[in-house]
C-alpha cells in the first residue's frame, strides 16, 4: 500500500481506500467532520495530514465515544416505540 504524505491532496475515494471504510461511512465522517475536508468543485479534498490525524490512537478514542453515543441515542429511539 501506498504511503499517506501529510501535505498530499487526496480524493474521497483514495482516503477510502486508505481508511477501508465503505461510501457511506465517508459520507458519515464528512457530514459530522470527524474527517475534515474542503470542497473544490463539488468535490471534497482531503489532506493526508487529516487522514493520518483519523487513524492516530487519540482519534481512535473520539470515534468509539461518538460510535457509543449514537449506538445509545438509536437505543433510546426503539425503546420509545
């Protein structure tokens, strides 16, 4: 695999492939800006540096703490039904 270069540009699809995560969750890490881009074109960018930054222990921890958040909040919505 390809070494991920700080101060390269990378596409959504390349940091994917990177990261090993589906369409959807991109979109996911987009929308709530765990994963921080910039949008050129109708297309969003993304620094190596920020994708490095994803897979660093400390932003393994803020993931699993968002990921438990929304496991409890979908909890909360079907007890309620």
């Amino acid at each position: 695999m390809e070494e991920i270069h700080p101060n390269k540009v990378y596409t959504t699809e390349e940091t994917r492939k990177f990261l090993r995560i589906s369409k959807s969750t991109i979109k996911r890490y987009l929308k709530r800006r765990i994963l921080k881009a910039n949008k050129i074109g109708g297309r969003y960018k993304i620094l190596g540096k920020e994708i490095l930054r994803l897979i660093s222990p400390r932003a393994e921890v803020k993931t699993i703490i968002l990921y438990k958040k929304l496991k409890q909040k979908v909890k909360n919505k079907i007890k309620n039904w």
